[in-house]
C-alpha cells in the first residue's frame, strides 16, 4: 500500500522571506493604452502607479523613477 504524500503549501501571505537583489530597480507592464510602475514599497508611496502611454506621460514616468533614484527596470508586455 502506498503511503499517502503530504501536501506542501507554501506561505505565500508575506514575501519577508525573499531576498531584495536590486533596491534601485522597477517592474513596468507596458500595455498598449497604459503602463503600471511597480518600485519597492520603502521607495515611493503609492508603490504601484499608472501612467498612460501619451508622450506627457512617458516623461513623467521617466522623471519619477530616475528622482526614485531607480537604476535598472525590467519591462515585460504581451501586445
């Protein structure tokens, strides 16, 4: 008779555990009409912000991250 397996469930309700690599990075999902901005939530309040793709826009959303003192964005789009 096989003995059943135990189920691993991770903790997925905090991420204290995960290891910050780049402090001065940012996430962007570039959409066709919008991009969302993430940065580490100690850098900039609200940590999530959205920007539309107007050039208006994109030079705000350039001048926030380099005054966020970000160096490096990983950017990833499905369109």
């Amino acid at each position: 008779m096989k003995k059943p397996r135990k189920k691993h469930t991770p903790n997925i309700s905090t991420l204290d555990h995960l290891k910050h690599l780049n402090l001065h990075a940012a996430g962007l999902e570039i959409g066709a009409s919008e991009i969302y901005a993430c940065v580490p939530e100690d850098q900039d309040e609200p940590s999530v912000r959205v920007f539309q793709t107007f050039p208006v826009d994109l030079d705000a959303l350039a001048d926030g991250l380099a005054a966020g003192g970000v160096t490096t964005v990983a950017m990833e789009s499905t369109s």
